[in-house]
C-alpha cells in the first residue's frame, strides 16, 4: 500500500525566514498531493494542495512543488509568521483509493521571533 | 456555509465498553471518511462512506465500524474499547467524485479510554 515519509520532523525558523517541508511516497498510482496545517488542540486545515499534472503551485506565501518521477512533493513557506508555527502534515491519495489520504508523520514548525 | 460538525467533542468510556461517534458533513458533500489521529501512528484512515455504502476501509480490526444516513450524515462505533483506542477521531467531508476529493475536517473527538 501507499506510504508516506515526511522529513524533517521538527524544523524551526527566524521569523522572515523560509521553511521547507519533503515528502515521498511510494504508491505510483497516487495523482493528489495536499498539504494539511494543524494547530495545538484544532482540527486539520488544508493550506493547499496540487494534483499530478501540475509540477507546482502557490499561494501567496506558500507554494507546492510536486516531482512525479522522483516521487516527491514539497512545502515552501516564505517570509515566515508566528503564526505560521504549527504541525504541518502532507498526504498522497490514488484515484482509485476512495476517500482514503495517506498522511505523512508530520512537521512540527517553531517560528521564533 | 457551515463546516463538518462532530459530536461529541469529549468522551470518558472504560475497557470493553462501546461508543458512538456522529459527523455532519458539509452540505452538499456525499462522502465522509474517518480518521483516528494518536501521538505514536500519527493520522490513520478508518473508511470511507459515499451515498450510504461504505466504499474503502482501512486496516482497522472489526471493532470498528461505520455507517452513512441518507442525510450524509455518518457515524461510527467502536465495540469492546482497548486502552489503545485513545484517540483523536476525526471524519472528514468531501464532494465524494473523481479529481474533486479535497477533504474538510471535523474538529474530532478525543476519546479517552480508562
């Protein structure tokens, strides 16, 4: 089955700084790729997301890059906040795998001042 | 329009208990899936409902169990509860259709089982 390994585990950062999140996943047959920010006591929320015919994709401050042939997608978050300070998690899901997102273990993002 | 809903927010059951756990979905949407989120597994799919069928299941043992209400509305029950069932239950809600899959999550229910 699909798995997803999300590196690094933990990563912090200066305020103003970049943040870059790695994903890879093994499952060929995986076509949608979001991207999940979970703050301490909330419920997951999708910050973006890019499908497989799309090599990347941004939104403000963040932006995805997906490299179907390495089988890897990753996180760039730019100019960073406090508030951005949050689990991030990754996900892959296969068109035929109904309702089902493989998540990555996630990245815990400190932003200090 | 409004966002998924769970109840209950908090649960105390004890061992060999049972609990049922409610999601309403976005209106509009026709699948739910259910996730259980630990410190140690991390976010772990349990199954996925669309149109009341039950169309993906994770590898979850048979304790677990779902079901969708013609409203979309979804439940799920955990039979014989184990210390290890503690978790974060979260459902999430989507339109259920090919290339539209984007999920949207409850604020879950954390169950403690003592």
């Amino acid at each position: 089955g699909e798995n997803v390994e999300q590196h690094p585990s933990t990563l912090s950062v200066q305020e103003g700084d970049s943040a870059v999140i790695k994903c890879t996943y093994s499952d060929s047959a995986s076509n949608y790729f979001p991207w999940y920010k979970q703050e301490l006591g909330k419920r997951p929320q999708l910050i973006i997301d890019i499908r497989s015919n799309v090599g990347e994709k941004k939104d403000q401050r963040i932006a995805v890059t997906l490299n179907k042939t390495a089988k890897h997608f990753s996180l760039h978050i730019t100019e960073t906040q406090p508030e951005d300070s949050a689990v991030y998690f990754c996900a892959a899901k296969a068109t035929d795998s109904w309702g089902k997102l493989q998540f990555g273990a996630g990245t815990q993002v400190v932003v200090t001042p | 329009k409004a966002g998924v809903t769970q109840t209950p927010r908090y649960l105390i059951k004890t061992r060999g208990q049972q609990v049922t756990l409610s999601c309403s979905p976005i209106s509009g949407h026709r699948s739910v899936s259910w996730y259980q989120q630990t410190p140690g597994q991390g976010l772990q799919f349990l199954f996925e409902y669309f149109s009341e069928t039950q169309r993906n299941k994770g590898n979850f043992p048979g304790r677990f169990s779902g079901r969708q209400f013609s409203n979309s509305r979804s439940e799920m029950n955990v039979s014989t509860l184990e210390l290890g069932d503690s978790a974060l239950y979260l459902c999430a809600s989507s339109s259920g259709l090919a290339y539209k899959e984007t999920q949207y999550f409850g604020p879950g229910t954390r169950l403690l089982v003592l």
